[in-house]
C-alpha cells in the first residue's frame, strides 16, 4: 500500500515536509464550555491574521488535535472540521443531557446515567471508524483512553503509520468506532459505566475494558502529543526546534481545592480536581522545561511560568532561539475565588464552577471562557513565527 493511498485524502497535508502545529485540550467534564470560549477567541483571531473566511476552521491550521475526556469530545469535533461554534451549541443543546446527575438512591452503582451521553455522541460523530480513508477527519486526532483491563493509558490516534494502526492487524486500533473511543475517553468511574471495546472479533483477549482518559497522567495530554508527533516509534518523525513545531495546550480551568478531607463524602467529591490538577500542572511543566514557553500563567512563586530569560532577565525574544525542542503556549484560567474577583467576575462562585458535574454553571463557565480567552489569546504575539507561513488544505 502506497504511503498517499495510507493518507487518503490528506496525503498532500501530510507528506510534505512543513511546520507542524499541535492543539492539545485538558479533561474537566462540563467545564470544557470553558476550553470552546478560549478556542472561539483563538479561531476569530487565526481567522483575522491568516486572513481567512467565515468557512475557516482550526483543522485547517492544526495539523494533530488531541484530548482527553470532555477535551476528548472538542477534539474529536473539530479534527472532523466543526467549527468551534458548532461545539459550543451542542454543549449548550446537549450538556444537561450528557452530565445530568441521577437520583443517587435510583443508581446505585453509578451517579450518571450514560445512556444519553452514547445517544449524543452517536448523533455527533457517527458511527463510523476513525480511519482517514473514510474522509471524515481534516487532521490528525488523539483520543487519550485508560485500559482498565491492563491498567495502562491509552492513547489511540488515526495515525496511520503507527504500528497498531497497519490495517492488516486484526486488532487495528483504525477499526474502532469514533463515538466509542470518545465515550471511553469520558467514562469517569463512579460517573460513568466503562466502556467494553472489542479490538479483534476472533480473539476474546483482545477485549477490554475503558474508563476515563482523566484518570491517566495525560488529563493534560500536551506532552504526550509531543512525543507521538517526534519519537521514532510513533512513525510520524516530525521535526523538533521552536520555529518547527507549536504546542497550544488549553485547560478546562485550574481548579486546585485547598484544606483537607472533613469525610468520605467530601473527600469523593474534591479527589477528582485534586488529582486533575496536579497532573495537569506536571505536564504543563514537562511542556515548558523541553519546550520554548510563549505564554502561560506561573507555575508557581518557585518555579515563575518558565519562559527563557537572558543573564539580564529579560525575555529572549522570539527572534532569537532558546535552543528548545517546540513552542509552547498554555492557555488556561484560574477558578479560585480570588483569581475570578481579579477578573471583575466576584458575582460566580468557585466552589460552583470548579465542579465537573456543574451543569447549571454552563453560562458563568462560558463568562470565564470569554474573558479570559480575550485576556490571554494574542496570536499575532504568540503565534508569530507560525503565522505567516502558507497553510495546507486540509479539505
């Protein structure tokens, strides 16, 4: 098989040797309304600077988008080139549907009720495979899943030199249902019922069972892509330096929740931010200590937020290299109480919109989203030496 039949339709995209872009999107449940409001500030101004119609989208200027859980979804929407409108009104149509919360005492063994999530997602994103072949898809995806069955992360993209993804294998990862890997991606324990996914139909131990992608290191899969999109073992072999590959990573809000446990109660409800944030934070420094960071808020008062310094500590300016494997930026916004009053939002409470399951919070997380994507995305800046270069069509 040729390398462009391999490529389908996006042989032209792929085989020539260009910049690469990366869009990468944290897991967080229905604050991922949050992540589409920064994105929509990030598609109008890529739309301004390339000088672009109303029919652009961000698969046309990134060339891998990869989430995990609900970033799962935005990445499975808008690497099948929907707009990041069109994902923002099914969260708004369809959110309620895909978090609402049971009655406890009616579901025993879950809080959620998953039915409607599958029904959504179906309607959504078919039921097709995640081949390339089948003209589906304008970029690259990665969908970060965690395999109950070995007690591994997962991660299965549509890449279609990579060894698990040969369609000779009868266990090719390209034969999986788009609908099914994002509903894995999503099934968080106690929320959600894990996902049975049957790999080879003629072999019983190729099956498996899937929950969410959170509960991997990879909530934040930034680095992940990075290293999918240049190790050899991967196939792709994308070119390092920092005027040859981007990262944008987004978050779905940082949410960390100080104190400690009062009960099991309250200990169950807090346990998913805590170790949401503290995974999306190690990887967001995995990211700036490899990488060239442009933009991000401070790691922390030790730390800083890591962009290179000259002996004078002053900014290296982007005209010059810091001798780093990519470009980084990190887009994210702070959920406490006194980051939001900083914002001039002191009318929405933290404790409420830190929640995964806040479905009632829809319209201040998309507040938050707004302001901050207006505050923090400037792509003329950030994005300098990967603007002006001619973007492949990824119709």
């Amino acid at each position: 098989m040729s390398k462009k039949s391999i490529w389908g339709p996006l042989a032209t995209r792929y085989e020539t040797e260009q910049p690469r872009k990366i869009l990468s999107l944290d897991g967080g449940g229905i604050r991922g309304v949050l992540t589409l409001e920064i994105l929509l500030e990030l598609e109008r101004q890529l739309k301004t600077e390339l000088k672009q119609d109303d029919n652009f989208r961000l698969s046309d200027y990134f060339d891998y988008i990869g989430g995990t859980s609900t970033g799962a979804i935005i990445a499975a929407g808008l690497s099948r080139g929907m707009s990041v409108q069109q994902l923002l009104d099914f969260y708004e149509q369809k959110g309620e549907a895909m978090f609402d919360k049971a009655f406890l005492l009616k579901k025993v063994k879950y809080f959620y009720n998953e039915g409607p999530l599958v029904k959504e997602l179906q309607n959504t994103f078919g039921k097709g495979d995640i081949d390339l072949q089948s003209g589906d898809f304008k970029t690259l995806l990665l969908v970060v899943t965690m395999n109950r069955s070995t007690d591994s992360p997962w991660p299965i993209s549509n890449n279609p030199v990579a060894k698990y993804n040969e369609v000779s294998r009868p266990d090719c990862n390209l034969r999986i249902p788009l609908y099914q890997l994002v509903r894995a991606s999503t099934a968080a324990p106690a929320y959600f019922r894990s996902e049975t996914l049957q790999w080879d139909p003629k072999n019983p131990e190729k099956t498996f069972v899937f929950v969410d992608g959170g509960t991997t290191p990879y909530n934040n899969p930034a680095f992940l892509l990075y290293r999918m999109a240049t190790q050899k073992p991967y196939g792709l072999n994308w070119k390092t330096g920092e005027k040859n590959l981007l990262i944008v990573s987004v978050g779905t809000g940082s949410a960390p929740s100080p104190g400690g446990y009062d009960n099991l109660l309250e200990t169950l409800k807090e346990l998913p931010n805590n170790l949401m944030y503290s995974m999306q934070v190690d990887q967001d420094i995995n990211c700036r200590t490899v990488g060239r960071c442009i933009f991000g808020a401070p790691i922390d008062r030790e730390l800083g937020d890591l962009i290179p310094l000259d002996e004078e500590n002053n900014i290296i300016g982007l005209d010059s290299d810091a001798n780093r494997h990519f470009s980084y930026v990190r887009y994210n916004a702070d959920l406490s109480q006194k980051a939001l009053d900083e914002l001039s939002l002191n009318h929405i409470d933290s404790d409420e919109v830190r929640q995964l399951d806040s479905v009632e919070q829809i319209d201040n997380l998309r507040e938050v989203g707004r302001v901050v994507g207006k505050s923090q995305v400037k792509v003329k800046t950030h994005f300098r030496n990967f603007i002006n270069q001619p973007q492949p069509s990824s119709k």
